[in-house]
C-alpha cells in the first residue's frame, strides 16, 4: 500500500484564501495538504459531489460522530492536494481530520470550525470579481487572454468567496443551489477601498458547491488599479491584501 497519506501540520484550510490557522465555515469549501493523499489525480465531474473520489474519502471526526466530507479534487504526489465541501452539519469547535486512500488512514489533523469564516477567490492577489458583462474588474490587459476592465462607481459587481456561514434554507451537502436562491442568514458587510458598499444578495452561488456569491454595487471611492476588497461577517474580515481596479 506504500506510504501512509499525511497532513501537513496546518494542512486544512480554507479552500478561497489556503491561509494556515483561519478557521473554515459549514458549507464552505477548504482544502488539504500533504503527502500521499491520493495515488491519483481525480476531479469530481457530476453534482451532488461524490465521498469517494479517486480511492480518496475525507472523514470529519467529531466526538462518536463522523461527518464525510464531498470532493472536489484529489492530486497525488508528495505535495498532494485535496479540494472539499466542509459538511453542513458540523457544530462549531475543534474537530479532527482524517484522509483515507485505498484504505490506509492519515494520522487526524486536528481543525477549528468557525461559524463564519469569510474569504475571497483570488488569482495573484486579485479578487475574483466580475462585471456586469462577464469580464473581471481589473486592470485591462492585467492578464494575457483575460477579458477584463475596472469597475466604476456606481457599477454592480459579483463577487466570489466562501466561508459566509448558514444560509436561509438548508441545502444537502455536496449539492449546488439551482433550485432555488439561498441567503446569508447573516448579510455581510462589503468594503471597497475602506468604504462600505451596498450588498444586493449575498448567499450560495446557485451552479458552484459550497462558493459563496456577492452582489455589490461599487461606492464612489477614489480609483485605482489595487483597491482592497474586504468581506466581514460574525466579527470577522477577510485579507485585506485583495484587490479590484476601479476606474472612472
């Protein structure tokens, strides 16, 4: 069977911002790392999200209670990855968890899980933020292939991220929200550039497992092409190292 799967110490974390002893929510996404958690490299190609992927199954242990984990990605090798949806149904504190591939178990890593644990997607320190017509607020031309422009005060913008906590109406874990439109039972605060923005919906991204999706509508701040983009809910805010491009 070769070597046992391990996780790194730290390893679990948050699947938007991977940052080390943050906190993951219930439904949010978060991800692994370590050695050997897979013996292949398998993404999830269907929804609801299968326990299994790949060999690989990731358990939640908490007390006499297990909750498994749906997957997302598994990649081998010794610097394996696993991308996953935090259980629903998991209480706030800290839990232990466990990898298992083909049957060999990891040693549990132990994890806090927070009620809220809010993050943006990012890609080189730039928040996944998309205008009205499907381009990124950034800087134009800020990536080679890229469709992207800033966004101007007053414009409507839809934010990715993850970790916003329960929504209004339960939804089974692995499953996306196409059924219906699901909000944050807490309606977080949006800041562009230090300014307050108003939040037009917050809730689960209807086609996207456990992503997080925010309507915002861009205050009149002053332009830029790094203006931080912060998302705070439950007392607690997101990096402020993530940026939009605003114009004017």
């Amino acid at each position: 069977m070769g070597q046992a799967p391990a996780i790194a110490s730290g390893g679990v974390v948050n699947g938007a911002s991977f940052e080390k002893g943050q906190p993951i929510a219930p439904g949010s996404l978060f991800s692994i790392f370590g050695t050997q958690l897979a013996s292949k490299t398998a993404q999830a190609d269907s929804i609801p999200l299968s326990t299994s992927l790949g060999g690989v199954s990731v358990q939640f242990v908490s007390g006499s209670t297990t909750f498994n984990a749906p997957l997302l990605f598994v990649q081998p090798g010794a610097a394996s990855q696993i991308n996953a949806q935090v259980p629903w149904e998991l209480a706030s504190g800290t839990v232990n968890v466990v990898v298992t591939r083909d049957g060999v178990a990891s040693a549990p890593a132990p994890v806090t899980i927070g009620a809220a644990s809010p993050a943006i997607f990012s890609s080189s320190g730039r928040a996944v933020a998309v205008n009205t017509d499907g381009s990124l607020a950034w800087p134009a031309g800020a990536v080679a292939g890229a469709n992207s422009h800033p966004a101007k005060p007053g414009d409507v913008i839809t934010i990715y991220a993850s970790g916003l906590g329960p929504v209004d109406s339960p939804v089974a874990d692995g499953h996306n929200s196409l059924d219906k439109l699901r909000h944050t039972q807490t309606m977080p605060v949006v800041m562009v550039g230090g300014m307050g923005a108003d939040v037009l919906f917050a809730g689960l991204s209807p086609q996207f497992v456990g992503v997080n999706q925010l309507n915002v509508k861009i205050p009149n701040v002053a332009p830029g092409d790094a203006v931080p983009l912060q998302i705070q809910i439950g007392g607690v805010t997101s990096s402020a190292s993530l940026t939009i491009a605003i114009g004017q």
